[in-house]
C-alpha cells in the first residue's frame, strides 16, 4: 500500500532558498503530530546520482544506510526526522531514463514509441509511490526552479497524481523568495506572482506558499501575495531568515502550517509536542562560551560541501552548551598562525591531490602541539600518512591516490576495488560494522563494542604497517572484523587525536548529537581552558 496523503514541494524565483530543510520542518511538524512520514526528493539532473558531481557544483553527498549517494536535503530530512533514508528517496532523470532505457533495450515496451508522456512520468509516478509505502503521508521535494525545462515531466507527474490520487490526498506547496528592495524600502511580491502563474500554467495551483524573506512578511504583503496567487491570506506562510534552521520547525508552526496541512488533507489533528525543538534552540541560545575548531579543507568556498559536518559540530556543541565557531582554512595556504589560535583541528574527508600536503601539516602540528585533532575519511588516511613519514621514518609513505608507486604505501586500494572500471557507486559504500577494543578512547566514547557507520570511499589502511604504528602508541581502536579493515586509528598519550575511516556525521542529529563530535567538541573545549 502506497502512503495514504502526498504533500509536494515545489520551488521558485531561485535556488538555494531552503526548500530542503523547509520540507523538512513540515516532515518534523507531522511526526510531532504521531504521522508515520517519509521524505523523498526528485531531482531533475541527467546524472545517475550526485555521486560523480564535484562538490562545488552539488555540495556534500550524503550517504544513506544502503550505501546510496544522495543529494544533501536528504541529510536535513534526516536530522529533522526519524526517518532511516535509502537509495529510492532520492530519484533523478538520469537514473529515470536509465531504467527506462534499459527497458527499451530489452524490448519491454511492446513496439511503442517510447515518449516523455506517458513513459518517464509513469516511470516518476512508480518512484514515487514506491518511496511511499507503508507510510502516511509522503512529502516529495521536487529540486530546481520552476519555469526550469528540466523540471516539467517531474511537474507533470504530480499534476497527473493529483488527478489520480484526489484533492483530499494531495497538496501542493510552493517555497518562493520575496526580495527586499532597500532604494524603495519595499518587500517586493512580483517573482513570487510570476513563479505562481508559471505553475499554473502547467495546471498546478499551489494549496500553500511558503515565502522565504529577509525579514518576517507583514499581514498587507501576505494577502497581496494571496489575493495574486489565488491561495487564502493564513496559507502564506513566512520564512524569514533565522541564525540557526533548528528554528524553522517553530516558526511554520506559529503560523499554523501543521493545522492547515492536516485540514487540507482531512487528517486529524492534534497538537504536537514540540518541546524538543524548544528545548535545542533554547539551548543554541544559551550557549555564551565559545571555542574555534580549524576545519582544513579543499572545498572551503562552499560551506554546502561540509553540511552535515557542521551540523555535526553544531549538535556537539548544543550537547555542551557551547558555541562552535569554524575557522575555514585553506589545505593549500595553511597558516600556522591561525591554526595556533584554534582550540582543536578538523580535518575532513576529500578527493584527489590538491591540499594533501597542507592537511599533512595541519596534522603535524595537531600531533606534536598536542591540540585535539579529528581525521575523517581521507582525514585519517593523512594521519597515517603524517605518522609513519615523521614518527616511522618512512619518508616517502603516502596513499597510492597520490602516488600510485610510492614505496611505503601505508594507505591503500583494496584488491577489489582495483577491479573496478567505473566511477558512479563503485566506493565502499553504507553501514558496516565496527568492533571496538575495550580501553580505549573509541570503546570509552561509544561505550559499546559494536557499532556502525557509514563509508563513502576507496582505499584504506594498510595492514602490512599496523604492527609499527601500533608498537610507536598509534592504534587501531575499531576494526572492521569481517574483512579486517582498520577503521579508527588514535593516538595514546595525546589528549585527542583520533581517526576514523567512515563518516560519523552522516549520523549525528540534533537530538542525537554524535558520540564522536561530543567528545572532540568537549576536548576542545578543555584544551582551550589548560
Ligand atoms: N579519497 C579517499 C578514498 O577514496 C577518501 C575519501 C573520503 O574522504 N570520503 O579512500
């Protein structure tokens, strides 16, 4: 059985306007309520999945728990939420036409002449009853703008379920941008006017608009942009900015959204207990002290590449009522100075060559100037690195990534990675288990001897070394036991530097901040006041 009720986002006058973490908000305010939700997000790009774009054009790709490469909202809508995400929540054209056409190739479609209507969107509508079962209500994202020409069979296909599915079962939202233009001193309703008669035109009349805006929208703007748009005044809802997204949840509901979501749908209402959310940003509030954690990094330019490891960060930090500030440094002109000044290093997970050696140094310096450092994915292929070059004595150790023939290849490709010729979803990908050794800082953090994380990557630590690190005081705390891989290196006699192989921040959320994060944010904090 598909979902019984469809909420679909959809988004205009320009990108990036939140529309992820605005479908997430209503995902959160419907669980609140007791809904079994789920989330999905459409998007119209010709690639597969995010997993090949380069992060300064898509930002972060999240990683569900079945290994899939997913676009970033699906981060938010699980920090938001309850929900356990997988690969058929994030659906794209290409991955539409990719099945398609291998359906054509097997000869599936009969001798028809295979067209966008009615085969890519019964292919769209499939995707997305599919993501909807077992569920109550299903909130699908459709990414881009509308007016976009790539975005129309996705248009299509909800207009033709609405049809299908009924008025009672379907509603649409749409996010828009309401600029403030300071020369006249004058919110300016026109975009959202134009993107509204736009989808429209393809016979979609938006139930809801959600305007995003600097500042809250008054009454007069709200029933302008109603009176326009064709939708009641109280079904404007305004989104201005705020500090921090946790707020969002809050104020959709001050606005009632919850209540004219559940009549529209004719589902019952009940209040909903929100006393988390005011709980976390009550706290995000409160929190006076602060401390500088160093990120060094290739993407730093664009904060979307690091998404969940911010809101990682931030999750600490509202665990130990303590701000978090980021310092955003450049791999490849690290700067002492500043990384001095820093109460704890961050060292993410990357791609490729460029930066290697400054993330190195960064390293180094965490280790010898005994400042909690924190690797992540290729973070703590470098400490490796940096440990058996300036403790080991191999100079010329490296990840065969960066040099393929390098002598002391201390960081490696698996033997079945190197069979593998294509790009798109070939890495280690998803959940694996992790063993962790008793008395240790790993075993202490979790306080479990078994967990699990999730991987995005191709090569690893190579045990041939372990024997040497180990006996200089760098051990491997978790180990993956089923095919005896290292997942977290740390080291002894400093007060925190610890790696790990797999993605902790996948997992954080707001309410369940990450163990890991919780511990170096803590340590950061005390290296701060010795
Ligand atoms: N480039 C490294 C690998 O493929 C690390 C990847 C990452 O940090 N996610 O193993």
């Amino acid at each position: 059985m598909h979902a019984k009720k469809f909420i679909f986002v959809t988004g205009g006058v320009l990108s990036s306007l939140g529309k992820g973490v605005a479908s997430a908000s209503i995902g959160a305010l419907l669980e609140a309520i007791g809904f079994n939700i789920t989330l999905q997000k459409l998007d119209p790009y010709l690639n597969v999945d995010p997993g090949t774009m380069n992060p300064y054009q898509h930002g972060e790709v999240f990683v569900t728990e079945d290994g899939a490469e997913t676009d970033l909202d699906l981060g938010h809508y699980e920090r938001f939420t309850n929900t356990n995400l997988s690969k058929i929540n994030n659906i794209t054209a290409g991955r539409i036409y990719y099945s398609i056409l291998e359906n054509e190739r097997k000869g599936a479609y009969l001798g028809a002449t295979v067209q966008v209507i009615p085969h890519v969107t019964n292919e769209i509508k499939s995707m997305i009853l599919k993501a909807s079962e077992n569920k109550d209500i299903s909130i699908v994202e459709i990414g881009g703008t509308v007016g976009d020409i790539e975005s129309l069979p996705f248009l299509e296909t909800i207009r033709q379920l609405q049809l299908e599915l009924g008025r009672d079962n379907t509603l649409f939202i749409h996010l828009t941008y309401v600029p403030y233009i300071s020369a006249a001193g004058e919110l300016k309703t026109k975009p959202t006017q134009h993107s509204v008669k736009e989808l429209r035109a393809i016979g979609i009349q938006p139930d809801i608009i959600i305007c995003r805006s600097e500042v809250m929208l008054p009454e007069d703007v709200k029933s302008k942009i109603a009176m326009f748009c064709n939708v009641k005044p109280t079904n404007v809802i305004s989104a201005y900015d705020v500090d921090y997204i946790y707020k969002i949840p809050l104020i959709l509901k001050a606005q009632n959204l919850d209540n004219i979501i559940t009549s529209a749908l004719n589902l019952d209402y009940k209040t909903p207990d929100l006393s988390k959310w005011n709980h976390i940003v009550s706290n995000l509030e409160h929190s006076q002290e602060e401390i500088n954690i160093a990120i060094v990094g290739k993407y730093i330019k664009l904060k979307d590449a690091y998404k969940s490891l911010i809101e990682a960060l931030i999750h600490a930090g509202i665990e130990n009522t303590l701000k978090v500030n980021i310092s955003w440094m450049d791999a490849e002109n690290l700067n002492e100075e500043e990384l001095e000044k820093s109460d704890g290093i961050l060292i993410p997970g990357g791609f490729g060559e460029r930066g290697i050696e400054g993330k190195i140094q960064a390293i180094n310096f965490g280790r010898t100037h005994k400042k909690p450092t924190f690797g992540i994915c290729l973070g703590m292929q470098l400490m490796a690195v940096e440990f058996a070059r300036n403790v080991l004595g191999l100079l010329e150790a490296n990840s065969t990534e960066f040099e393929p023939n390098t002598k002391h290849p201390v960081i490696d490709i698996m033997q079945e990675q190197k069979l593998i010729e294509a790009m798109g979803g070939t890495m280690r990908l998803g959940a694996y288990s992790c063993y962790l050794k008793p008395n240790t800082k790993a075993y202490n953090i979790y306080q479990a001897s078994k967990i699990s994380e999730r991987h995005r990557h191709r090569y690893e630590f190579n045990n041939k070394y372990l024997d040497m690190f180990e006996k200089q005081g760098f051990i491997a705390s978790g180990i993956n036991k089923e095919r005896n891989l290292v997942e977290i290196l740390e080291l002894q006699g400093h007060p925190w530097f610890l790696g790990c192989q797999f993605h902790p921040e996948f997992k954080s959320k707001p309410f369940g901040p990450h163990k890991l994060f919780v511990s170096f944010v803590r340590a950061c904090h005390e290296n701060k006041n010795i």
